[in-house]
C-alpha cells in the first residue's frame, strides 16, 4: 500500500499523498465502486488518469470513507456526505487528499521548466519579487501555480481568473509556508498556504 505520505495540518485538517504504483486492475480490485464511478473511470482514455482516479479512492479509504461517501456539486468541487470538506488532486504518479473541518484546497504539479513559459498568464503581482536569474525560480512559480489552483479549487466560482483575482506574498522555499489572497468583486479573502517538495513534485494545500 503506497501512502507516501500524511500531513497531519492540525487537529481538524490532515493531508494524504499517494504514490501511484500499482497497475490499475491491482488498484480497482479490493475497492467498491458506485457504478457513477465505474462509468466515469471505464471512458478514462488514460491509462495515468485512470490510475489516479482510482488512487483517490484509496485515499478516501485511508481517512475511513467509501467511494459512495463522496459525491460533486454542479460545479464539479467534491463533498462528503458527512459534512466534511475536501479537495482532491493528482499529477502523474502522485495523488493526495486533504480532509478538514475547514474549506481547503489542495494541488499537486510536476516541476517543469515550461511552467516559465506561461508564467504571464497566471502571475501578474508576484513579479514584482520574482527573478529570473533565482535558481529556485521554477520551485516558486510552480508553488504559486499550486497555491492558486488550491484557492480555485477552495472557492469553485467559475470565471475566477488566477491572475487578476488570487495573489501570493512573497515566501522563501525554507519557510513551507505563505499567505494567499483572493481579491473578487470588492471583497478580500485571506488563507495560510503550505507547501512540501518530493521527488520532482509540488503539494500545496490552503485553508482559512
């Protein structure tokens, strides 16, 4: 069983990753799908979306829960039947969850040195601190791309744009930590963002 890792956030929020292994019959065996679920992950083309489908479920079983305990609102943001939040994610082999009393958001994003190409379209604030020359710039940008999807992920109102809408203060890679905002139709939302780097990837996860 590939638990990878848990971050236990605080006492109301913890944080599951899974390192996908298995193939996908050895993942989809021991589990019991609702047929939504196996209608969904059956017109997967993907062999890597599939997996990481079903690694979620995996996850869902880590915290106590079912496939049958999590369902999606219009908007396409997850929910549990007991009230709980939750967000969900998954990038390449990796995949986490994170479960909490609170709202969350949560991202996972392979490092790629391509995410400087279309750092125009998603940051506009944070050049003011960002460099180019810094040998860590690709960690930032992607750990910024992760907080915004996180904070999109967390609000799940279509036509935010994480450009003009979310900004990020400016953090050192030591700390694992920042503060977000979310700026939208004249109201300000602050959130504490965390993040963790392993093998190559990025996890980052908000809250209130």
């Amino acid at each position: 069983m590939p638990l990878y890792k848990t971050i236990v956030v605080n006492s109301e929020t913890t944080v599951k990753i899974w390192k996908i292994t298995e193939s996908f019959e050895d993942l989809l065996t021991p589990l019991n799908l609702k047929t939504e679920s196996l209608n969904r992950v059956n017109a997967m083309k993907s062999e890597l979306h599939r997996r990481g489908f079903i690694s979620i479920r995996h996850l869902l079983a880590e915290f106590g829960y079912e496939d049958a305990d999590l369902f999606y609102d219009a908007n396409g943001k997850p929910y549990l039947k007991d009230g709980k939040h939750i967000s969900i994610t998954h990038s390449f082999h990796f995949s986490a969850i994170i479960v909490s009393t609170v709202k969350v958001g949560i991202d996972i994003e392979k490092q790629r040195e391509k995410i400087a190409i279309i750092a125009k379209k998603f940051i506009d604030y944070e050049f003011k601190y960002l460099s180019k020359t810094d040998k860590n710039y690709i960690n930032k940008l992607t750990i910024i791309w992760g907080v915004k999807e996180s904070l999109y992920k967390l609000f799940a109102i279509p036509g935010m744009l994480f450009k003009t809408h979310f900004l990020v203060i400016p953090f050192s890679l030591d700390e694992n930590q920042t503060t977000a905002w979310i700026d939208y139709e004249n109201k300000k939302y602050k959130y504490s963002a965390n993040f963790v780097e392993f093998e190559g990837f990025t996890c980052v996860y908000v809250s209130v």
